[in-house]
C-alpha cells in the first residue's frame, strides 16, 4: 500500500472573513497537489477564525452548509481530501466541529469537539458526545479529534482500540502551551501506535497567540515534518508499512490488563 502524502497548512486566515480563509484553503490546496499530497489538512475553526466572540452564532453552519459545499469543490478542483474546522450549527446548538471531505467531494466524517478548552470555548460550544469519528481514505483508517482533545490520553487509546492509523488534530494550540506540539504529540504517537498530524493556527488573534509547531508525528515517537512560527505549508508521508512494522515492534496495545484499568473511569 503507498504511503499517503499528507499536507498540513499552519495558518489563521483571517478571523471573521470566511471568503479570505476558502481563498488561502484554496491556495494551500493548489499547492499541496502540485506537490503530491492527497490529503490537505487544515486547523482549528480554520473556515471562520477562532478568536470571533459573538459573530460564532453568525458564522456556523451545518454540516452541508455552503462553506462544506466550498471546500468540496475545492477538494475535487484539486484531486485531494481536505480536513478543516468550523463551527457547526444544528438547531440551536453550536458545535466547535471539524470535517473531511474526499476528493470526489463527498463527506467523509464529521466530529464534534468532545473537550472545550476555556471560559470562550464553553460559552459558545455544546461539546461532543462521540469520542472516535472514523472514515477510510486510500485504505488508511483515519480518526478526527480537535486540539484540547488529544491532551487526554484516553481519547487517543480509544481511537488506538479502534483501529486508527492516522490521527488528524486540527488544533488552536496557543502561548504557553507549547510543550504539547514539542512533547505531547510525539509521545501519544508513540504510546498508541499511531500517526498523528497536529495542525496548528498562528500569530496573534484577539487575545491569544498561537504558536504554530504544527508535526506529522510517526509512531515510532519521532516527528516527520515540523513546522516553525510562521505561515507555513509542510508535507509529511504516512507510511502504512512502517506502522504495521511499529506495531509489530511494540507490543503497548497487545499487554496491555484491561481489568486492572477499571477505576479510572
């Protein structure tokens, strides 16, 4: 089986003007074809801007709203499946979601944030029942969680549990929490058997600073591609045979005494 190119943009658009942000997807899209990826993945919220305070009502949408039906023809205009954030509208409640599209358009996985981060976060979003949110791209089981959710390493085991090979985390990971893209992610990589593309915003928004580091972590714990400080689009391989050989080498997954775990939850 080949390996799956996968392209992730480390970028905040521009927050509030979702025209701007398909515009820059549209870009990065562009030039993630020409490069081979067959997958383009972009970051938290990335369709309308995280820091938008009261215009997040405004601004979401469903899930087969005309932002999804943007990113669709994007997707097929460029012969790739793409991943990105929204805020997602159903009824009266507001989701902090993300979604992937294939590259025929169609709507592959919809996740809901299960763990919201901070006084903004719990004001506008309802969190997420669903932990493991699945769909199959080129014979790669892909799993989606968003940002604070993969800090919690259950969330990852349970994807690890549920067959995921690679662990998409759009993610608005900001100052001074830096640790987690330069520690955390390679570990949880490591420690589940898995891929692992932690996809970051940067630079300043409102009243927070994003650090970017966005990596395509291996499991075998190293990082494939890195990201620095800036606007940035980096490419990384997801390599199916070299995580079979992984798992094969490290038994976490098969010694694992489920009966002796119990009272944790």
């Amino acid at each position: 089986m080949p390996s799956l190119r996968t392209a992730l943009l480390q970028s905040s658009g521009r927050p509030g003007a979702v025209a701007e942000n398909l515009k820059a997807l549209e870009e990065a899209a562009a030039r993630a074809a020409e490069a081979g990826a067959r997958l383009l993945v972009a970051p938290e919220l990335f369709l309308t801007g995280y820091a938008i305070g009261d215009a997040v009502p405004e601004l979401a949408e469903t899930a087969d709203g005309p932002g999804a039906e943007a990113i669709a023809e994007i997707a097929v205009r460029h012969g790739l499946a793409v991943l990105y954030g929204y805020p997602e509208r159903d009824g009266e409640r507001i989701f902090n979601a993300s979604q992937l599209i294939g590259r025929d358009g169609v709507r592959l996985a919809n996740y809901r944030k299960t763990h919201l981060f901070g006084c903004f976060e719990q004001e506008w979003f309802t969190p997420g029942e669903q932990t493991v949110v699945q769909a199959d791209l080129d014979g790669i089981r892909i799993g989606l969680l968003i940002c604070y959710d993969v800090e919690f390493p259950e969330n990852v085991r349970a994807h690890a549990l549920a067959g995921t090979d690679l662990l998409l985390v759009p993610t608005a990971q900001m100052h001074p929490f830096q640790f987690v893209a330069e520690s955390v992610v390679p570990v949880r990589a490591f420690e589940s058997q898995m891929y692992v593309a932690y996809v970051n915003r940067v630079g300043p928004e409102g009243e927070f600073e994003f650090v970017g580091l966005s990596c395509l972590a291996g499991p075998d714990g190293t990082v494939r591609t890195r990201a620095g400080r800036g606007e940035e689009l980096v490419i990384g391989e997801v390599d199916p045979e070299f995580l079979a050989a992984s798992r094969a080498a490290n038994p976490y997954l098969a010694d694992r005494r489920p009966g002796l775990y119990g009272s944790l939850a």
